[in-house]
C-alpha cells in the first residue's frame, strides 16, 4: 500500500491568504508522489513580524503539529525567521524543517554570496541572529526591507516594484549573486523577480518541501532508530 503520510506545511501565522500563496507554491512538489498540506493557525497573529510575535506562536504550533502527528510523514514551519523549529524537532522524530534554514542552505548552493529581501526593517535584526547561529554571515551580501506589513503584500503591483527595487540594490550594491525573500507571503513573487533581475531567487517554502520530501523517503530522522 505505501506509506499514505503527509508533509504538513505549517503556517504560523493566521492569514488565509498567506497559506493559499505557500500552497501555490509547492504545488508542482506534489508531483514527487506525497501529498503536502498548508494549514493555517487560526490562533495567531495575521502576520508575524517581531520576536514577540514569533516566539508567541510557538507553543500554537506545537499544538497544531501534535493534533496531525499520526498522519504526518514530517513537517514544515512556514515562518521566515523559523519560530520553533528546534521545539518541534524535541517533539517529534519525523523530519522538520523550517523555511529559513531551508532557503539559506539553497542559496549557497545557487550562488557565492546571498542576499534577503526581508518585509520590513525590524526583521533584520532577527534574520542576522539565526545566520550568526548558523555560522553563515561571511556568505550574506546583505539583508534590506522594502517597508511593506504582512498584510500590505496583497497590493501585488507595489510589493514587486519594491522586491524588485531592493532585490536590485542587494544586486549592484551588496554583490549578491542570489536572493532569498524573507517573508512566506512573498511566495507568489519568485518568478517575476528571477526575470526582472537576471539572478536565481530563492522562495523559502519551496526550499524546505524540497528538503523534507527526499529526508521523509530516505528515513533521515532527528533521533535514530524512531519514525
């Protein structure tokens, strides 16, 4: 029969709209035969952009993940900044993976040095403390915001003529070779920004399906000897 588990891609925050867009965005991983499912937190925030915030949604996403266990084949956190990625891994033994890791380890195998298009200034700081931890600064050109709240990703037309103007500062100025875009609600804008700038873009949810789907086939687990 095979193993009839799900990726459950886990959205930290509230907005219906910013889980249509994650899954959109891994659609075409369906075809590697494991059905993935994007599940919203009604309990949280309609976006996540401060450490408050983030941190307040992890005890919400430990909960959600532990109500889909028995059906999950692993997990995604869907949060730019990767709000309880190490508690979830304490949780469980199935593979989970958080999108911001996910997309920085992509990046370095697109490109030399790499650049963030993060929503807004003070996610910056948040961004630098997870790459120091990961001991990857000396590869970031450079981390700039283009001033827009979760909710005012929407506006489709101005959130990519400024992804599109920061993604070209981090390009000209910063030597970036290769962009990620620091926010899951920016998923829908990795296409049009490749084209407009001639570099390869890095859409975090799709880096951490990507990861997961090969670690689920493969029975690379956090605690050997559990599933």
């Amino acid at each position: 029969m095979g193993d009839k588990r799900y990726l459950y891609v886990l959205n930290p925050n509230s907005s219906e709209s910013v889980t249509l867009g994650i899954q959109d965005a891994v659609r075409p991983l369906e075809g590697f035969g494991r059905r993935i499912i994007c599940m919203g937190n009604s309990q949280g925030p309609k976006g996540i952009e401060t450490q408050a915030q983030a941190d307040l949604t992890i005890p919400q996403t430990l909960k959600l993940a532990a109500q889909v266990e028995d059906s999950a084949a692993g997990f995604v956190i869907a949060c730019f900044g990767d709000p309880g990625l190490h508690a979830l891994r304490d949780q469980t033994a199935k593979p989970v993976l958080g999108i911001q890791e996910s997309a920085v380890m992509t990046a370095m195998t697109l490109g030399q040095r790499f650049g963030i298009i993060a929503i807004l200034p003070g996610s910056i700081p948040r961004h630098l403390r997870s790459l120091g931890a990961m001991g990857v600064l000396d590869r970031l050109a450079g981390d700039r915001a283009i001033g827009l709240h979760v909710n005012e990703l929407n506006d489709a037309g101005r959130t990519l003529e400024r992804m599109t103007e920061v993604g070209r500062q981090l390009r000209d100025e910063d030597g970036a070779d290769v962009l990620i875009m620091g926010c899951a609600g920016m998923a829908r804008f990795r296409f049009p920004l490749e084209k407009a700038l001639g570099i390869p873009v890095v859409e975090p949810c799709q880096a951490a399906v990507a990861m997961a789907l090969p670690r689920i086939a493969l029975k690379q687990f956090h605690k050997v000897g559990e599933s």
